[in-house]
C-alpha cells in the first residue's frame, strides 16, 4: 500500500462535496500535468490511502483521508470540447490523461494547516514542504500519513 496527498480547491471540489456523491466515491478528474498523472497511472493501486488537501483556501491544509477504490482510466473530460479541461490533442485509442476513483473515508473537524505541518520536526522532509513542490498530486511516506492522521483526528 502507498499514501499520497491530492489537492483540490474547496470551492471546485472539497471533501464535502466527496461527501455528498453516490457512495460518497467520485472520478479524480482534470489532472493536466504529466508527472501527477504519472503517479496516478503507474503508481496508485486500490486500497491506497490518500490524504484531502484544500489549496486556495481560508485555511490551507488537510481535511480528511480518501481511498483509492478504482486504478487509472481515461479522464472523459479530456475528449469533451466543452470541458475547461478538453485536450485536443488527446485522441479516444491513445489519451493522454487518467484519472482514479477514489472513495472518501474521514472528515477532520478541523484543517491541519500548511503552517502546523511545517512546525512538525518529522514532516521536514516531506515533498509537500519542499520549495517548488506544487504538484496536485503527490506521494506521502506512511509515517508522514500517520502523523497528519493523528494530529487531525485530534482536532
């Protein structure tokens, strides 16, 4: 099993709306950057456990956990010239892009903040932390898991 932190914007798709879909599981769609989509293709299996990062928010931060539940496929959005994340260049017998399934498992009452995970000697190495890292999609070590983990479910 691996972990991973996924980011996404609140007001596009938060936890809460993870929350409010069938089986409270949805496609991780409209990723467009190759090494993110890397990950999610040659990485991701099911059972990975996934940590939810609101970027562009009041609060920066973790909010809950999520399960991967389906590997990579094509991402459909890729393909619909309507969609603010439509590829022309991505053809149907060869795409581009992926994406996963993932299902939603735990909501922390409260963000475990960028700037408290910075204060966590343990979490100094972790990529999220590291200058330049602005990928949506990134690996976590099980120990930096677990240390965000704890100090949410305590809040």
């Amino acid at each position: 099993m691996r972990y991973w932190l996924m980011k996404s914007e609140p007001d596009v798709f938060g936890i809460d709306h993870l929350i409010e879909m069938p089986n409270q599981t949805e496609h991780w769609d409209g990723i467009r950057n190759y090494q993110a989509r890397n990950f999610m293709r040659d990485d991701m299996k099911i059972g990975d456990q996934v940590l939810f990062y609101h970027s562009n928010a009041k609060k920066i931060g973790v909010v809950g956990t999520m399960e991967v539940v389906r590997e990579a496929y094509p991402d459909h959005t890729q393909f619909d010239p309507n969609s603010k994340y439509h590829d022309p260049k991505s053809k149907e017998d060869n795409p581009r892009w992926i994406m996963v399934d993932i299902k939603f498992k735990e909501k922390f009452n409260d963000v475990v903040t960028l700037a408290e995970l910075k204060e966590i000697p343990e979490l100094s190495e972790m990529r999220l932390l590291q200058k330049g890292n602005r990928l949506s999609i990134l690996p976590v070590e099980e120990n930096e898991y677990q240390i965000i983990v704890e100090l949410g479910r305590k809040k």
